[in-house]
C-alpha cells in the first residue's frame, strides 16, 4: 500500500485520501481524521491537511471535516480539475485558493505551512536551476573535448614538423576530424554522467521521477555544446570585426564575417538538434540513428573545407541543418498536429502547465 | 535551536559553508528535536551543542520521530544555491573583465607593490623565474602572517582591533579605489568632471557602502557592494602583479586555503572553530551571504495573565482554579486588540484564539522554518575567493594571446570548479577552501587554452574550417 501523499504524478486522479496515513511521510501530525471529501484530484491536499489538522491540540479535529466539506464540495478551485499535467506551482496555487475561500478553523494557521511544506510539490528539486547548471556543465564538456583535440593536434604539428603549407593543411584536416569525434564521444559521456547525476538526485530526494527529463537534458546538453561552439568559433572574429581593417584586402572574400556568423549560426543549432536526436538514441539504444548523428557532423564539417565556395558550403548546411531540425521535432515528441495547436495557442496541456486562459 | 543559531562562520580566504538562518523562535523545540533526529547522521561534524540541547520537549504530539527525511528531501544544497552564488561571481568577473578591456589604466605597468619587490623585467628566463617565486614567497608569507595575526586576535577576543582594522581597509577601498578607478574611467571616456560633483559621489557611495557593509542594509545593496569591492581589489592585483608572480601566487594561495582550511592546526580552522565555540558570526565584512537572516517572534502568553494564574492556583486550589483559568483565557486575548480582532472577524469569519489554540500554533514547526524551508537556505562565499577568481580571469583576458577564447575558457572552469565545491559541501557539511578546485581548473585551463587551443582555432578560423 503506497502512501498517500507520494508524488502527485503518481497519484492523479486516483481518489481521496482516505488511506490511513499511518505509513505517511509528511513529519506532522502523528494522529488524523483523514478527510474523505476531498476531490480526486487533490489526493495529497487531504492527506496532507488531514495531517496538519491533527496536529493541532485545540481545534478539534473533527472539525475541519465537517468545516471543510462545504468549501472543498462546492469549490472545486481554479483551473478545473481535469486532465493536463499540472506544475507543482500550479497545484501550490489551487491550494492556497481553496484554503481561502474556506472559513474553517485551522486553516489560515496552516496555509502556509501547507504551501511551504506540501509534500511532493515542494520536495522537488527546483528544474530551472539545475537546467542551467546543466547547460554549464554541458559547455564545459564541449571545452574538454577541444582541448583534448588541439592537443593531439598540437603534438602531430611538432613532430610533423615542415613548413609545408598543404602539409599543415592536412594536419588541421585530420585534427578537425579527430575534433568531431572528440566532440562526440564526450556528448555520450556526458550522457552517461547525466543519467548517473539524475539516477542520484532520484534517490537522495526519494522521488520517483526524474527532476528534469531525460528530453529536457538532451536539450540543455545541446544548446551548452551549441553555445561554447559557437562562442569559440566567433568571438574572436567579432571583436577584430571592431577594429580598425579592411576585409579581403589581400584576396581574400569579403563576405568573411558574414558568412562566418551563418556557419555559426547552422553550427549552433546542429549541436541541438544533435543533442537531442543522440540522447533519444542512447536511451532507445537505436545505434543507426547515432552513427547517422556522427556522420552529419563529419559531413558538415567536411563541407566547411570548401570554404571560401559558400555555396558548395553554407547552402548543404542549412540543407542538412533543416533535415536534423525536423527529425529532432518528430524525435522530442512533435507532430503536426501539436504543432498546428502550439501555433494557433490551443495546446491544452501547455496551457494548463502555465496557468493561461486558453 | 542552537543548531539553528550556530552557524558555521566563515573567513575571507574562501570558505564556503552554511548559512543557518538565525531563529529565536523561543519555543522551537519540536522543530529542532525532529531535525536534530533526522539530521544527526548527516550533521556529524557540526554542532556538537545541537545534541546537548536541553531544552524539554515541548507538548508532544507534533514530535513525531518519523522519517524526516522528507523534509529534508532536497540535497541540502541544491542546483539553487549553485546558481545563488554564480550569479555574484559572474557579476564581479564581468566588471572585471569589462575594465580591464576598456580602462587601458590596469593593464598599464606602474611600478609594483612593495609585496613584490623583486621586478621581472629581467634579461634571462632563469632569473626571472627565480625573481617571481620570490615575489610569491614574500606575499605568501605576508598573508599567512596577517591570517595568523587575526586569528591570535579574534581568540584573544580584541574585537575593536579587528573591527579597527575591517574598518579601515573597507575605508580604504571604498573611498580611495573608487576615487581612483572613476577617475581613470573619465579619463578613458574623456568626460570632464569638477572636483565638487566628485566629492559628493564618493562620499555619498563611500558612506553608503560603509553602512550597508558594517551594519545594515538592504540585501542587494550589501551584495553589491561587497562584489564592488572584490572587483575593486582584484583590479589592484591585476595591476600591481607582474605575470608570473600573479599566476605563481594564484597557485600557492590555493594550497594554502586548503591548507589552512583542513588542516587541524590551519589558522582559518581554528577561526572557524573558535567562532562555532562562541557561537558567533565571523566579520561580515569579508562574507557573501545570499540570504538574509530571519528573526521570528511570536506572541507569547501574556505574561500577567500567566502570573495571575499560578498565583490563583497557589491560593485555591481545586475550583478557584478552573475558575480563573477560564477567566484568564478571557482576558488573555494572546496580544491581539480588539480592532484586530473585529477587522479578522470580519474577514475571514469569527475565530477564536484561545490559549490552546495559540499554544497549538506556537507548538507548531516554526513558521520562519515553513517558510525557509532547504532550497531558501543561504550559502556563503568569502570574498577572498570572488577577489582571486576575478584576478584569474582578469589576468586571462588582459595578458592571454587567445584572448576571449581563453576568458571564456577560464570563465566556464572556474563555475565548475564552485559548483564541484558546492557539491562536496553538501556532502561533507563543513567549512570546506573555495579556491583550490576552481583555481586549479582556471590554471590549467587558461594555459591549455592559451598555448594548445588557441593556435588549433587561429589555423581554423583562417581557413573558415568548422568543428
């Protein structure tokens, strides 16, 4: 027997509280009068104010039964208790209205420790946080792995040795490719820590969902390689676009930083394209979608060694950039049919998440 | 509760520890029984004085020696307080950087501290080798002197020399550097400015940071502050450092913070020791705290009402008794006045607050505690570490041949390397060095990048190659 207040994705819609809270988590109140009358879609709120009610020696208990069945009957509070996933604010708000409108006893002692304290919402790790700590940790992998690359890199010029100028070319060939797998194989090891990272705040916070989705991480895994990548690439050639200079005054083209900041651009949103498509295929263990994802960024990378010939090079990139961004829509969940009801802001499930008016 | 109010202090060459909110909650008991329980296998270094708190168990049946973990579900020092504290170390490393990219006046060699004496324009490599280490050792032995001074004074209690000499150093910066560095930023902007306006922005910022800083304030003014000044300072060295003595001297400073740190004869150890003994905060003049401290009181019994009653009982005993223990319970309105209560009345329904009820409420977990619950726990960072992180990627953005690339690179090291460090504080729970994880990362970064990376991405953007 599950207690009653345990995460509420595990507990939606699956009836009232009325489960003895003997096994109960929630540290207050050793004895209660656990509240039948609640809605189904507010398990824990019963549990949990069933709790808070017996703790308190005066008021008696009994009471906020009898003094709260009228308000949690006829108020089945904001936001309609049906269907959609709800954010944990979201519930946190539903509670505090309801307690409000009541006039029972306790209550308004209670609020907020009921806000504060109410189980499952409160005890998850906050994702927002950890998104962007994700995303730095992301970048910082995506470091490693370059500097990794220039290293080997560094030592083949050493003891390659010549001045020879299409023997550099080719050293910086091979090491652009070693770069790319680099790259690769530290976005698997990163998946790996993640899973392990996730695996372990799982247990510490005793929940049985994941803080952050394995989805959501393969985003931020992305956008963190993305946006090192791209910061890398292109800020240095920002700031020397500052300064005093004329562009292609020994021959070379004058579209230099222009079509430097696309290639920027294409390679940034790759990397997230390729975060999430890699991350699906590791979990769904489709390796012919990961060798596919190493192949594109060979490819791309491949096709950069046409510059200065920006066609032969930008256009095939946004080509291949477009043909990634459409599998890694239908790959994170999309399809037409969300995307047409995103775009027409009808998608019920975003907007309950969010609290709108549809 | 006075594992509540004994927080672990902290010292300015970085340590990074907790921030109990100070409760004066008189009647908590319950609240630190049951995190006393809960939390005991996992506070084990702490508060040795958490377990000898004696106070009684207050009406039992809100002690419920259940599984608290629940309650203290979140890793003590979540993804939030991470991000708490690198919003303030990215702030100071952007001014930082931001002035050391555009005010030429740091980057300009004027001469060196009297801390270094030893000059590194010399002709050989070996010399200058043997002159930076001697500049590290002489600033090295500088530091631990003044460490070990203020420790031998804080233990032998000469609170207004430290508080003296606290004074006068953040005298010293907020007046005399900032005069400077504005100065030095007209200059830069060509703006002209009469002494007179001058006068009165200093002072109005000098005087208005002095109080933020030493007494009270508004939270984010005293956060601002303190990153302006370890902007400030760290300017200073960036300057006044030669190249290799600064990075030989980040070097050093690191082993030492852990040194003095873990080690059990280390002077910041015994600091912090000493100041848990006396249940005391360290100077928050050299502290970074994220949160602000919340004292909660609650309406008590009414004292009168309280005396009448035992005097009542020791007079008559049986009836009398019960008699005057209604009639107190009518007089004793628990401090709210009459308007109070018709405006709640009127609210919110007719409620009553009888001394039980009230003592229900009161024996309830604190509210301060409801409402600060793990996640909104603050965490402190000392400003020795921001000033040596800003120094590290300032030295990186003002002398590195990569440039941004290398900034950047050193950036992102040294947030990992806090973030690593705020996870083994939430492991280990104890004043743990700030530095020596980040400062070995940016080390090892910034010369990685500057020599490896930067050549591989050079070739790369010449050719317009991609990776």
């Amino acid at each position: 027997p599950t207690s009653p207040c345990q995460p509420w994705s595990h507990h939606w819609g699956s009836g009232g509280g009325s489960q003895s809270p003997a096994s109960d988590p929630l540290p207050w109140g050793a004895r209660t009068q656990p509240l039948t009358r609640f809605p189904a879609w507010a398990p824990e709120l019963s549990c949990s104010l069933s709790q808070c009610a017996g703790g308190g020696d005066s008021p008696a208990p009994a009471e906020p039964a009898g003094g709260r069945s009228p308000g949690s009957g006829s108020s089945p509070a904001a936001g309609g208790g049906s269907g959609g996933l709800w954010t944990g604010r979201g519930r946190v708000q539903v509670w505090a209205k309801l307690l409000r409108h009541d006039r029972g006893r306790v209550h308004w002692v209670h609020l907020h420790r009921l806000r504060a304290g109410a189980g499952p919402v409160r005890r998850r790790i906050a994702a927002e946080p950890l998104r962007l700590l994700f995303l730095i940790a992301g970048g910082f992998f995506w470091l490693v792995s370059l500097l990794l690359s220039s290293l080997v890199w560094f030592i083949a010029v050493q003891i390659g040795g010549s001045n020879n100028a299409s023997v550099k070319k080719n050293l910086l060939i091979f090491g652009v490719v070693l770069s790319v797998l680099l790259q690769e194989v530290f976005r698997f090891a990163y998946y790996k820590l993640l899973k392990k990272a996730n695996k372990g705040l799982m247990t510490i916070s005793q929940e049985e969902t994941m803080p952050i989705s394995v989805r959501q991480l393969s985003y931020v895994s992305g956008l963190g390689f993305g946006i090192m990548s791209g910061v890398f690439s292109l800020v240095n050639i920002l700031t020397d676009s500052l300064g005093p200079g004329t562009v292609g005054i020994y021959g070379d083209s004058p579209q230099y930083f222009l079509s430097s900041a696309f290639m920027t651009l294409a390679i940034v949103l790759l990397h997230i394209f390729w975060g999430i498509v890699f991350f699906d295929a590791c979990e769904k263990k489709k390796w012919w979608a990961l060798a596919l994802v190493i192949l594109s960024h060979l490819l791309v990378s491949g096709l950069t060694f046409l510059n200065p010939q920006y066609e032969g090079n930008l256009v095939p990139s946004y080509v291949i950039m477009m043909l990634m961004g459409t599998w890694a829509f239908f790959t994170a969940g999309g399809s037409l049919r969300n995307l047409k009801l995103c775009l027409m802001c009808r998608d019920k499930d975003f907007l309950l998440a969010n609290q709108r008016p549809r | 509760m006075t594992e509540l109010s004994a927080h672990l202090p902290q010292f300015q060459h970085g340590q990074l520890t907790e921030n109990f909110p100070d409760n004066h909650l008189s009647n908590t008991n319950d609240n630190s029984e049951r995190r006393r329980h809960d939390n005991s296998e996992r506070r084990r270094n702490d508060n040795p004085e958490s377990e000898t708190n004696g106070q009684p168990q207050n009406s039992t049946h809100l002690v419920v020696e259940q599984d608290e973990e629940d309650e203290e579900l979140t890793l003590k020092y979540g993804a939030k307080h991470v991000i708490m504290l690198f919003a303030p170390v990215t702030l100071c490393m952007v001014v930082v950087v931001a002035t050391i990219k555009s005010v030429s006046f740091y980057t300009r060699k004027d001469g060196q501290l009297i801390y270094t004496p030893f000059t590194e324009d010399t002709d050989t490599v070996g010399q200058r080798a043997l002159n930076s280490i001697l500049n590290a050792a002489i600033m090295i032995s500088v530091i631990i002197v003044m460490t070990i001074l203020l420790v031998v004074l804080y233990k032998y209690r000469c609170y207004k020399v430290i508080h003296g000499w606290l004074i006068i150093s953040s005298l010293l910066l907020l007046f005399f550097f900032s005069f400077i560095y504005l100065g030095e930023v007209f200059k830069t902007y060509n703006v002209a400015m009469d002494y007179i306006t001058l006068a009165l922005m200093i002072w109005n910022f000098g005087v208005v940071g002095m109080i933020c800083i030493h007494w009270k304030g508004p939270l984010r003014l005293q956060q601002a502050y303190l990153i302006m000044i370890s902007a400030l300072m760290a300017l200073v060295f960036i300057k006044y450092l030669p190249e290799w003595t600064a990075w030989l001297i980040l070097a050093v400073i690191s082993v030492y913070d852990l040194v003095a740190v873990l080690c059990p004869k280390g002077p910041l150890r015994m600091l912090v020791e000493t100041a848990q003994e006396r249940n005391e905060t360290l100077f928050p003049a050299l502290i970074y705290s994220s949160t602000m401290i919340w004292l909660v009181n609650m309406a008590e019994e009414d004292p009168e009402a309280q005396r009448k009653a035992s005097k009542s009982s020791t007079y008559d005993k049986q009836a009398a008794a019960n008699q005057t223990q209604n009639e107190d319970a009518d007089m004793d309105d628990g401090g709210f006045d009459p308007e109070w209560e018709q405006q709640r009345d009127s609210r919110i329904g007719p409620l009553e607050s009888t001394p039980e009820s009230r003592a229900a409420v009161q024996a309830l977990p604190s509210n301060s505690q409801a409402s600060e619950d793990p996640e909104e726990r603050g965490v402190k960072l000392g400003l020795g570490d921001f000033i040596f992180y800003s120094v590290l990627v300032g030295k990186a953005s003002a002398t590195a041949s990569g440039d941004w690339n290398t900034t950047l690179a050193c950036f992102v090291a040294i947030l990992i390397g806090l973030c690593l460090t705020l996870l083994l504080l939430a492991i280990f729970k104890k004043a743990l060095p700030a530095l020596p994880i980040s400062i070995t990362f940016g080390l090892v970064f910034y010369f990685a990048t500057d020599n490896l990376v930067q050549p591989f991405m050079d070739q790369l953007a010449f050719h317009q190659f991609y990776i």
